[in-house]
C-alpha cells in the first residue's frame, strides 16, 4: 500500500492487487524520468551496485531489452538468462535456479515464466524482490503499466475515456493487467473479438462486451489490438486467421473511428491479421512511442522494487 506517497512493496506482482494511488506513483516516476531524460539531464543512478536478473524463460523481445535498457539507465548491472541457458533445462527447479541466483549477488529477479502464479510463488521463496515479466495468461503489468503511460500522457487522465480492447482476450494477460489498471483509473472498457475468446462473464468485472466490432470501436478514444495467443491454446477458437481478420480485423476505411482515436498494440503486430499495415503506420498509432515508455515505466518499477524510495 501507499502511505504518505511512499512506495512499501518490496515486488510488483500484477495490477490487481495495486492501488489507483500506487499506479500513479509509478507513471508519476516514470514521467520523471522521461522528462529528465528529454532534457538531456543526468537521470539519477538510483541502482548503482545493484544486481538485476532478468530470468526470461518464455520468448521476448520488447520486454527483455527494455529492463535491461532501464536498468542500465538507473547504473544497475544486468543480467539476462534465458530457459535455454539456464540449469532449468537439466531438471533444476525454478525455486532452486532462483535460489541460486540470489546466492550468486542478485538484487532483483525479473521474472517471465509460462505458469500463471510463478512470479507469487517465487516472491514467496527469496529474498529479493521479483517483478513480473509475464505469467501464463494471468498478467503483464509492466505492459499494462506502460500502455496506461502513454495514454494518460496523451490525454493526461484516463477518468471517462472510453477504451477498447479487441481481440483475444480469454488468454491474454496484457488485457488483463489492463482492465485492472484502467478500471482503477476510471476508464470506460469495452471489450471485442469473437465470443469463444470474450466469454460474456468478462461483464462481471465491470465492463462490456461486444460482439460488434462496428459499435465497439465507433466511440471509443483508444483501441488496444492483441494478437490471438496461440502459444496458449489448446484449441481451435475460430475457423481461421483469415475468418478472424474479415470478422475482427481493424482495417482503413471500413470503420468510422473517432478522429482523434489512439491505436495501441502491445506486439508483435500480426500485420493483416488484427490490423492492416496503413492503420499500424497511420498518425493515429502510437505502437511506437509504446515502446519507447516502456523504458521509462520499467525504470520507475526497478527503482521502487530495489530503492523503496520515491
């Protein structure tokens, strides 16, 4: 929780369990330290010493060089392992592989793990602290955190603004860290894609479903795209990639959107599949300066996990 503008987590987990007041300290720091870096100021080396461990045992990109990226902005030594080049591959458990990390000097681990719950179970077993980098289908808070970044550095609050989220969001946990953060936030959330990937219980939550791609993009001020994640299915969810992209695919022209609408993915865009290639590219995308926050955003979570300090 936050007391007195002070951060007292010691990991970041998930959204769910944060405080509007504590997703604010988070993007107030990372503004901070994009504002700092505009300026071609020194950003301070909060972490100097500090040993990060970035244990990635499912694929990326984006999210692995942005910590490192960050971590090195803050002076921290970073070191990243993936599942590959890790003991894991010979029988060794993700609580002794992390154990063992800790002994060898980490002061953080970075965790992204397959299994929804690891990142929990981890924080539970060391010492340290542990951020997630993804679990399973569960969250992605990072991700989340930096999407909610650029969208409140847009529109400077979130409150009232009418967000959707189309595509297949039964297995994506980037949706789902952003419907905690942005509820909390006082968005308006609607959520679109075919009705085997939105289950219409999702409205339990507090938000709406639809099944109209035409109505549920026609107002909205954002659109989050997410590619269908077929690393996690066990099961056909649709006919089709081609069936998908002519009933849920975002397409120049075929929609009225908001003239000011913003269009965010997290990635990898699937160009033809959930978006064509002129709306990825368009004035209205900011899939670009996504990535840029995000090493603002993970900066302010490496410094608060590590630092305890605003």
């Amino acid at each position: 929780m936050v007391i007195k503008n002070k951060w007292e987590r010691k990991s970041l987990i998930g959204l769910e369990e944060l405080s509007e007041e504590e997703i604010n300290l988070l993007l107030d720091k990372a503004k901070y330290f994009k504002k700092l870096k505009s300026l071609n100021q020194k950003i301070p080396e909060s972490l100097a010493g500090k040993r990060i461990v970035n244990l990635f045992l499912e694929p990326s990109t984006r999210t692995r060089i942005a910590f490192e990226v960050a971590a090195k902005g803050l002076n921290a030594d970073i070191i990243s392992i993936a599942e590959k080049s890790s003991s894991l591959t010979k029988g060794e458990s993700l609580r002794d592989t992390a154990r063992n990390i800790q002994s060898l000097g980490a002061d953080a681990i970075v965790l992204r793990h397959s299994s929804p719950g690891s990142p929990l179970f981890l924080s539970e077993i060391v010492e340290v602290p542990v951020i997630n980098a993804g679990d399973g289908a569960h969250e992605h808070p990072s991700q989340a955190l930096l999407d909610i970044f650029t969208l409140r550095e847009k529109w400077g609050s979130l409150k009232g603004k009418k967000i959707t989220i189309l595509g297949d969001i039964l297995f994506s946990r980037v949706a789902r860290s952003n419907i905690w953060g942005m509820l909390k936030l006082g968005a308006k959330i609607t959520l679109s894609g075919p009705s085997t990937l939105v289950p219409k219980k999702m409205e339990d939550w507090g938000l709406t479903v639809s099944y109209n791609l035409e109505s549920a993009v026609e107002d909205a001020d954002a659109i989050m795209l997410l590619r269908i994640q077929h690393e996690r299915q066990t099961e056909t969810h649709f006919p089709s990639l081609k069936e998908y992209s002519k009933m849920f695919g975002l397409r120049e022209g075929e929609f009225e959107l908001k003239k000011n609408a913003l269009i965010l993915h997290p990635g990898p865009i699937n160009r033809g599949v959930e978006i064509d290639s002129k709306m990825a590219d368009s004035s209205q995308s900011v899939v670009l300066e996504q990535v840029s926050n995000g090493v603002y955003v993970r900066m302010a979570i490496l410094h608060f996990c590590c630092n305890g300090k605003v």
